[in-house]
C-alpha cells in the first residue's frame, strides 16, 4: 500500500472546484514529466521566483494514463481505473494502450474505434460536464483531435496549438474574454525529450528552459484577473536499454502461467495477469530469481481501496524494477530497447510532484 508524505495529485480537481466556487478564472497548466526536483534544478530562472509551491505525491503507477484521467474525471486511480500505458480492457479481453485507443501491440492510433465504446473507457462524467463554468481545453495538435481526447473533453472546447507560447498565448486570451472561467493547457515535449534521451541529457534541460521561458512570457503578460496553476503528472529517471530485466529470459517457464501473453503496465512498473492456480508461483518464482532488481508484489496492495474498475483491469502480480532499472517480456519487446527515461515506479524522481501558483502580472 502506498504511504503518502504529501497530499495527492488526486486532489487537484477538488482545489479548482474551490478556486473556481470563488470566482476565480483558472488556468492550470500541465508540463508532462517536469516533477519537482527539476524545480531545484532550474532555480536559477525567474519564473521560479514566482511560484509559490505546494508538494504533491504523484499516484501510483506515476503516468501520464492516471494522472491525466484524474484531471480529466475528477476520480483518483483507484475509482477510474485506467491506471497505465498499457491495460488489460475487460470488455475486449485484451491488452490495449487506452491513451491511443488501439491493442498495445499496433502502432495504429484509433484502431478500437468501433471496439471500444467510450461508456466502457470512461469512468463517468468528465470535470468539464461537471462544472457550471464554460471551459476550454488546449491541448498540442497532435493529440488533441484523438479518440480518447474526444472522450476525455466532453462538456469543453478543445483547442489545439502548435507550440507552448501559442497555447498559452490562447488559453490566457480565453480567460481574459467573458465566456471561460476554466482552462487547462497540456505539454507534453518535456516528457518525449526524456524518453528520448534521459532527464540527465542537456536536451532535456533545453526542453524544460523553453517550457520556462514560454510559462515568464505569460506570467509577466497575463492580467491579475487569473489565477496561473502550474503542476506536473509525474517525474523522470535515467535509464539504461541495455539494463533490462526480461521475465521470461529470466524464468522461460513464466509465459505458460499467464492468463496474457502481454505484460500490462511499462518498464517501470510490469503487471502480469497470471493464471489464477499460479500466482503463488509466480510470485515466488520472480522473487528468488529477481532478487535485488526489483521488489515483486501483489499488484491490489500497491493501491488504497481499489475500486471495481481497477480490479477488472489490474494484473495480479506487480514487478517493480530497482532504481534506474527496467522489466518486461522479451516477447513484447517495445519502449524499453530504446527509451533512456522512464516513469512509473516509486522514486522520488518520479513521484514527487506539485501545484504551484504563478505570481502574475
């Protein structure tokens, strides 16, 4: 079971609605993966000196699929559901990647149309369709007119921008006119230059001093009228390709215990659906033969309350791999031959978040 040393990013929604009862116009904006310590890391910048900072602990698996429905649904992972990359979709018995809303194996984004129902995926109501103030969503054109953008923005308009300082530059434009009180604004650039080349790599510090840069734009030309929140859906860390812990090299005899073949989960945090007669020695078995590169757990007690939407998707045994390292299955070979950062586990790096309020203006 999680221990929590602050409070959660699940609360995020509950302080809108607040900001929002009181009459503020609020943007929040989202930069994917810059988790606190990157904070620290870019003291130096002015727009730091603005931020009054809360902590937050990220949900476990730290994901951009939890942490996003979250904001999205206004539910906490263990009522939503959606938990990972990629999750087994109890309506279609298979493993499927619900952020591109396609089986995890394709590359083909939106192939579950016509599958996949948005009343099954969804939890319920969105935030927006919530709320009884209009809302705008913006979000980078290449994501924003997807199968489950469409379903997660429901009761907003959907705005998309092809740079941060154009949506920004939109979003603050939004809430200076009549209509809008509520506007998020997601980033995701930060995230995608980690994977790419590890939140150590000097790309990845350009793409958080753009972010920074684009965010004191804003903060020193925005009007008083709003209130600016930025946060982060999780952290990063390094890791190594050629580091991989693959289970079924590890024990060969693990794929004929599986009720899937493919992993659920990513690197960082593995989940296997295990026949039910095999779970004791599935457990064991990766235990011993694990040893210190991962703990090996079972995956409900990773999680307060589970509710029934995560248990019908949530594997049975949980892998997680030790600082910097990785697991998966050979025979599902994806992100892991080629990321040199990750997130899903429980390091600090990728767990300690916040909310944070920009002084403008």
């Amino acid at each position: 079971m999680q221990t929590h040393d602050a409070p959660s990013f699940a609360d995020i929604p509950r302080l809108i609605r607040t900001r929002l009862q009181d009459g503020e116009r609020v943007l929040l904006i989202v930069l994917d993966a810059f988790g606190r310590h990157l904070l620290e890391r870019h003291r130096d910048h002015p727009l730091i000196e603005r931020l009054r900072i809360e902590p937050l602990r990220a949900q476990f698996p730290t994901t951009t699929t939890a942490e996003m429905t979250t904001l999205f649904f206004d539910q906490p992972v263990q009522r939503h559901g959606l938990y990972e990359w990629n999750i087994l979709e109890p309506s279609l018995q298979r493993i499927i990647c619900p952020l591109r809303y396609t089986p995890a194996e394709s590359r083909r984004e939106g192939e579950l149309a016509g599958q996949l129902s948005a009343a099954e995926l969804a939890p319920g109501p969105t935030l927006y369709e919530q709320l009884d103030v209009e809302s705008i969503l913006l979000l980078p054109a290449a994501i924003a007119g997807s199968h489950f953008s469409q379903m997660a923005s429901r009761g907003a308009i959907v705005a998309a921008f092809a740079d941060l300082g154009a949506g920004l530059e939109r979003a603050t434009k939004a809430l200076a006119g009549s209509r809008y009180r509520y506007a998020m604004l997601y980033w995701d650039e930060i995230d995608a230059t980690g994977h790419r080349f590890g939140p150590s790599s000097a790309e990845f510090d350009a793409a958080c001093v753009r972010a920074l840069d684009a965010l004191y734009a804003t903060a020193t030309s925005a009007s008083g009228r709003m209130t600016v929140l930025v946060t982060a859906d999780h952290g990063q860390v390094d890791v190594d390709p050629t580091n991989v812990a693959y289970l079924d090299d590890v024990w060969p005899e693990l794929p004929k215990h599986l009720a899937h073949a493919r992993p659920a989960g990513s690197p960082r945090d593995v989940f296997l659906h295990v026949a039910p007669a095999s779970r004791e020695l599935v457990r064991r078995e990766l235990t011993a033969r694990l040893a210190d590169r991962a703990d090996v757990r079972w995956a409900p007690e990773l999680f307060t309350a589970p509710g029934p939407r995560l248990l019908a998707r949530l594997g049975d045994v949980a892998i997680l791999p030790s600082a910097g390292g990785q697991a998966w299955l050979r025979s599902a070979t994806g992100s892991e031959r080629k990321f040199r950062g990750q997130h899903g586990g429980l390091e600090p790096a990728e767990t300690d978040v916040y909310l944070a309020e920009v002084a403008v203006a």
